[in-house]
C-alpha cells in the first residue's frame, strides 16, 4: 500500500512538473518565486521544508548503511523527486 502511494505521488507529481515545464519552462519556473512576495514565501517555505528533509534523509540513510549523498543532490537538483524515490527505495535490499 505504501509503495502504491508513493508510485502515485511520484505519477501524479511527475505530470504536473511536466505540464509546469512545458507550459513555463524551466526557466519560468525559477523564475516564479520572484513574481510576488507571496510566491517568494512559498518558495523560502519549500526550501526551509525540504532542508529539513535533506537532514532527514542524510541520518535515516546513514543509520541504514547507505550513502546518504545522492538522495542530497537528487534534492537539491529535482526538489521532491529526490525524497519520494528515496522513500520508494530505502527498504529495498539492492545497494547496501
């Protein structure tokens, strides 16, 4: 059940940066936390929110016995992708 939730999310999430890209493209899409002080705080939210998450990640994996550095930079690089495949992955046996 939680592996189809995530599937759902990471579809469901996937599709609608597809349709942000293809209608904004990816410099539209930076470029919208300048638009407003409304879209800047959502912006500043979602990086405070997803440092937390990057803290997260680097402790949760470390007590695992991974590496915790490619689920940082896949954060970093693609926002909420990075956390929802490392949510997906993090129980399976491949890679310790």
């Amino acid at each position: 059940m939680k592996q189809a939730l995530l599937i759902a999310t990471l579809a469901g999430f996937g599709a609608l940066t597809a349709a942000a890209l293809w209608q904004h493209g990816f410099l539209g899409i930076l470029a919208s936390p300048l638009q407003s002080l409304a879209a800047g705080q959502i912006f500043a939210d979602l990086v405070i929110a997803l440092t937390l998450v990057m803290v997260w990640i680097w402790n949760d994996a470390r007590a695992r016995g991974r590496v915790a550095w490619p689920w940082v930079v896949a954060t970093l690089a693609f926002g909420s992708f990075g956390p929802l495949l490392y949510l997906l992955v993090r129980d399976a046996k491949f890679g310790r």
